[in-house]
C-alpha cells in the first residue's frame, strides 16, 4: 500500500511497484519461522523490497528503495549522497503506528497529488524511551513519568515549564497523557524550526545527517576540528538513536542535542581548560581580585565571614583583601575599620585560607594586607602565618627565580604571597622601619572612611612582618616607571579607582608599560558606601593586574570579572594580551589605533526564559536581548532587539546586530536578556558574559546565568556568530 514515514523529521513516502518473486527465501529466514511469518505473503513481498517515494514539498520528491532484513528486526534501505548510493538500517520497534490517509504534517500539505488510501506513519526513536518510561506499562504517563522520560533522553526542562506543557496536552483532564496527548507534548517539547531549517540544509535528501554532512556543516561554523573522525564522535556523542549511531547518522533529535551541548556553545570549550602558557611573570597576567573581601554584606553595618573568603576562592579569586585591627587579648581581628561591621580572628581567615585557596585553582593566592595594628599584634599576624600555612607561604625569593623579575604562577603554584609594607626609612630607637610622612599620605587614600590620623606606633612596621613582603612590597606609587631599567618588579602600588582612572587619561601608554612588569592593584572609593563596583575593564585596557572588586555586590561589574576570568580553567590567572606585556609596546587605551574586527551577531530565538520574581509569577515575559561591547573606550557599545510579547518559552527574533573593534583582544562581550516595560525599566531576565577571543563563531547557544551568577539552565539564547578580520 501506499506509505507515508515520518522518522524524527517528518519523512514522507510513498511506495513505488515492485514485482513479488518466491525465490527471496533466504537461509535467514529461520528468525521469521520462529515467529509463525516465513510462510507469509506480505513478508516476502517486505523481504523483496518496495521502492518508496519520499516528500518533502510539492515539488520536491525522491525514490527509496525500502527491504525487510531476513532478522524480521530491521529494515535496510537506499539513498543517494552526492549521486553516490548510501545504505543504512533502521528498527522496525522504532515503527509506532500505522495510518491510512493524509494523516501526517507534512502529507496534509504536501500529498494532495496522490491518493489517501493508504498511507503508514512512522514515528521517532522516543517512542522506545516513552515505554520504558512508563513504569507501569498503562500507556498513560503521569507527569512524573513524562519527568523519568525527560531525564532518560537528556532533556532539561524546567519543572514549572514541564507541567505547564503537561496541563497543556492533558486534554481530558485526568493527569495523565496518553496517545495523541502524549505526541502533542513531545511535538512542544522539541519542537524548533529554526534548527529543523539549518538540519535540511545539510541533510541531503534525507532526515539523517551523515558524518561527511556533519563535517560540512562543521566546516561552515569555522570549526578547526572539522575533520571525518570529529563528525563520528560527534555523532556517538550526542545520537539518541542507537541504530543511527551503528550507521554514523546523526537524525534530527541528535542534532540538537549536539547544539545544546558545550561543543555547541558561544564559549569555546578548549579554553574551558588551563591553555594558556603559565611560565610567564606574574605581572603579564589579569589576577581575580576581591576588595574588602570578609564582607557578606554592606560595608557600612554588614556582618564579617570566613566564608566569604571561601566563596571568593570558589569563584577562583586568587587575590583576597585582609583589614587587620587591634584585638581584644594580643589577637589581631579582621573587620571595615571605624564602621559597624562585625570583627572575625585574623588565625580564623588564615586557617580558611589554609583549607581552601587551593581547591579551586592550583595558582598562587595573594593575601593583600591592610595593617592598623601596632607592634606586637603586627607579630601575632606574622606568628599565625607562619604557623598555620606553613610550607604554602613565601618566606624568601625562590632559588631558581630571576631577581630582575616576578615568578611565574607555575613556579609559584600551591604558595601564597603576602602583599605588606617593606620599605626603608627612619628607623626608631628598636631599629623598626618608621614609615615617612609623604607614604603614609599615600596610604590614607585607600582608608578615605576616616580623617583621623594614626598614632604613632602605627606608622611602625615589625620586622617580623616585613619579612614575609617578599615579591609584593606594598608601595606607594609616586611617579610611573614605563622602562625596564626602571623597573622594581617586587613592588606593588595600591591605587584608588579614581587615580587609575586619572593615570588611563593622562599618562596611557606610560601606564600599560609600568604595568607589563610591575603589579599594581585598583580598588573601589571608600565613598562608594553600598559596597557597589566600578567598571573593572577600564582598568584591564591600561594592563592594571589585581583589579579588586566586591564579590558580594552582583551586577554588570561583577558580570565582567566572571566573564574574563571563565576562560584558561577558571583558574583566576588570565594572559594579558601581547600589547600589554610588551615592555616597549605603544599601546594607548585611549588611541587604539583603526578598527580591525567586525563583529556580527544574528539573535535568532530563545528557549525556556524564567519567570520573575515572586510579585510577578502570573506574568509572562515580553523577551528582548542586548549585546554589550566592553573594551577600550572607541569599542563600548550596546545594540538591543526589539521585544516578543508574552512568549519565554521560544520567542524568535532575526535580528541581526553588527558592531566594529579596534582592540578585540581585550573585549568582552555581554548577552543581556530582559522583560521589556514601558512605563519603567525592563527586568533583568539572565546574561552571559565572554571574552571575545573565545567566542566561537556560527550557530551557538548561550546558556544564560543569572545576576548571582548561577546557571538559569535550561535557559538558552540561540544564535549566529561571524567575525571578519579587517
């Protein structure tokens, strides 16, 4: 009879005559005898083969040649690639139903030119997955079956959003899905023309893509691993079917597996991993930096933790501020000086230090020391170093290390650095450094909270302490040394984010070349009382190393510092660019030279949006997406699309946003989902952040974070990357 297939993408046959013939008898014919068939007409008829005609529109229809294998299992057929023959095999369990007429999609549209009398429907590779799914064998899902189907065929879905598509096809009300219901749910659930559209394009003429196909449609994305032996371990990889995956096909379903997973996405997934050269000085490198760090809170009242240290080092921060005061009973504590914030042990954040900096990332940790202690507590914070890290802490410069330089990471890896004063000056009658009046003015900028000057004996610093300043002398700095001749390389200058911005407008280049061998720290103004951020990549475009933020205050600030620190195994040590580590180079941040890149991002759909916020749980999101520019000045940008009204699950735009870059190197690029208002700013719905460099080109999902910034998954951005070099 007449057949119409539909196999994962709806496939559309219709068979062509061929004469039955008895000698098609075959040894292998004892399988079917077991089943009571070998005897039977219509089987031989199967075993001999049926030419099909394949559908695909009005006007486009292809011949197939279909035969029953002697197994009675599988059923072998022929297509064409490239004018060549190819032949593949696919189970006949995979065959859920048969239907006489148009009862398909693509036939109801396409098959009016041939007559309904019979026509056979074949559904897709879930059907298997549906019966094992079904605990029970009732033929009816529950909704917490159709969850065990989702886990079985690696779909993740929102549970809000799952049983909203339930009640959606639980058209008899009952809790359970059964039959069509059952079909209309998967048909919502994955469901997405967009990528049906971009599959037959390179399918050929038939729903199944082959490895060479695969490997073209690699080739087109820019992939450098587009090679024969990547398209079959792909498709191994991320094939549902396991019939397709016996015969390197990959089919619809596969497909989009395969795009939604990381080799997939926006991020390249080879700079996931530590690929970067870690043997190079430390001030060649973009350090994760944390200001004020045992803050959980504001900066005003907020409480004082441990764990805000350990969450730093999770998020791979390497280095960590430690405001040191004068404790009750000889024992230093930690705490926002001459504010209402609450105090913790100085030996309580060394010993989290000791447990944790290291769990993370294996590259060295600075612990950045603010001290308002006198002598002998400055002692007792030298005593709890020593004693509880131990052999992790630098005590003196490596043997193997060059004086005229930092170490590297690699050297330096498992150790911790302590950033303290060590500077010569007078001296007291017990021969302890006195800091002079000019430092200690340089110093105050950073403690801008208070105007009260310290006594006395805070301007002292105890041997004891100075002497575990061993590559980062905290210095004040008083005029730029862009030469290597005049460079200190232990020397580190603490600046204001208002001096660093000055130093950017006004001494540029000198700045980048003072910074490609000397470290130097940024963090926020004191007057900043909310504990909010400053844009860190002003200050990555002049090369400035350990850009402290606050780790607890989210936002588009804290979004940057992840974004350029996702890269190189989240390690926290980043390879500044090769304009930044050149000691001669003359780049300016603020005169970048031409523009060198374009930059074309198409933003197709998104997938699976969430809700709001509790207030606004029965509202749907009216979707928009902007894409953020940071980089040098000349390159900032920020174009958005157009809204989509009340549509999270699968809104589509097509808009296409084109940007020009004179620095690509230092770029990040920021994709910003947000619910569109018009009578007050939009609601932030989720972001991803990346630097540029390591931004795969061609079709790519985003897989989007929230503000605190953890997973939002499944909720992806679905779209197409092209950069063209100038």
């Amino acid at each position: 009879p007449p057949v119409a297939a539909q196999v994962g993408a709806p496939l559309e046959l219709l068979p062509q005559p061929a004469p039955f013939d008895n000698s098609s008898k075959r040894p292998g014919l004892r399988t079917l005898k077991k089943m009571g068939l070998s005897e039977d007409e219509d089987v031989h008829a199967m075993l001999q083969g049926s030419r099909l005609l394949k559908i695909r529109s009005r006007k486009w229809h292809k011949e197939r040649l279909y035969r029953l294998q002697e197994d009675g299992l599988s059923v072998w057929f022929q297509r064409r690639f490239r004018h060549s023959p190819s032949q593949h095999i696919f189970l006949v369990q995979h065959i859920e139903a048969v239907r006489e007429g148009h009862q398909s999609e693509g036939l109801r549209r396409y098959g009016g030119a041939f007559a309904p009398a019979c026509f056979l429907n074949l559904r897709t590779w879930i059907h298997f997955h549906l019966h094992k799914a079904d605990s029970n064998q009732d033929s009816h899902m529950s909704f917490k079956e159709i969850k065990s189907l989702l886990r079985m065929v690696n779909v993740d879905l929102d549970d809000m959003y799952a049983y909203c598509l339930f009640k959606e096809c639980d058209h008899s009300h009952n809790e359970r899905l059964e039959g069509a219901e059952i079909e209309e749910f998967l048909r919502l659930l994955l469901e997405r023309p967009e990528l049906e559209d971009i599959f037959h394009r390179y399918s050929g003429e038939d729903s199944v893509l082959s490895a060479p196909e695969l490997r073209e449609f690699l080739e087109d994305q820019g992939e450098e691993d587009a090679t024969l032996a990547h398209a079959r371990q792909l498709i191994q990889t991320h094939e549902l079917n396991e019939t397709a995956k016996q015969h390197e096909l990959m089919t619809m379903d596969g497909f989009i597996m395969y795009l939604l997973s990381p080799e997939g996405a926006a991020l390249d997934p080879a700079h996931k991993r530590t690929f970067q050269p870690m043997d190079q000085p430390l001030a060649h490198y973009f350090i994760s930096s944390s200001h004020n760090t045992y803050l959980t809170d504001s900066q005003i009242g907020g409480p004082s933790s441990t764990e805000a240290y350990v969450r730093a080092f999770a998020q791979g921060c390497r280095c960590v501020e430690l405001d040191c005061w004068e404790g009750p009973g000889g024992e230093p504590v930690i705490y926002h000086g001459h504010t209402l914030t609450s105090k913790i042990l100085f030996r309580d954040v060394v010993q989290a230090v000791h447990d944790h900096a290291f769990e993370t990332s294996p590259y060295p940790v600075i612990l950045s020391l603010e001290n308002h202690c006198g002598l002998e507590q400055q002692a007792a914070l030298a005593h709890h170093l020593r004693t509880i890290l131990g052999d992790m802490l630098v005590t003196q410069p490596l043997d193997s290390q060059d004086p005229k330089a930092l170490p590297s990471p690699e050297e330096l890896k498992g150790r911790v650095l302590v950033k303290g004063k060590k500077l010569p000056g007078a001296r007291t009658e017990d021969d302890r450094v006195l800091w002079d009046r000019e430092e200690e003015e340089e110093e105050e900028e950073e403690e801008a909270e208070t105007t009260e000057q310290k006594p006395r004996w805070a301007k002292q610093i105890s041997p004891e302490l100075s002497a575990l300043a061993v590559y980062c002398h905290a210095t004040p700095l008083k005029s730029l040394r862009p030469d290597v001749e005049q460079a200190q390389p232990c020397q580190v200058s603490s600046l204001s984010e208002r001096k660093a911005k000055r130093l950017i407008r006004e001494a540029g280049n000198s700045f980048v070349r003072h910074n490609s061998h000397q470290l130097t720290r940024v963090y926020p103004l004191g007057l900043r009382m909310n504990s909010a951020n400053y844009s860190p990549q002003e200050m990555w475009n002049a090369g400035c190393q350990l850009v402290a933020l606050n780790f607890q205050t989210p936002g588009y600030e804290m979004d940057l510092n992840a974004g350029r620190f996702l890269i190189n195994g989240q390690c926290g040590y980043v390879l500044k660019p090769a304009c930044l580590r050149q000691p001669n180079t003359t780049f300016d941040p603020e005169c970048p030279g031409p523009f060198r890149t374009t930059l074309t991002i198409q933003v197709l759909t998104a997938q699976q949006l969430p809700k709001l916020k509790a207030e606004k749980a029965s509202s749907i999101v009216d979707p928009l997406v902007r894409v953020e520019l940071h980089g040098v000045p000349a390159d900032c940008s920020r174009k958005e699309t157009n809204y989509v009204l009340n549509n999270g699950f699968n809104p589509r735009w097509d808009q296409t946003l084109q940007f020009q870059l004179r620095a690509p190197e230092l770029a990040l690029v920021r994709f910003v989902v947000e619910d569109y208002d018009a009578t007050s700013p939009n609601d932030f719905v989720g972001q991803f952040t990346l630097p540029l460099t390591s931004l795969k080109q061609g079709y790519r999902h985003i897989h989007l974070l929230s503000k605190d910034g953890a997973s939002l998954a499944p909720a992806t951005l679905f779209v197409h990357i092209r950069m063209q070099s100038s």
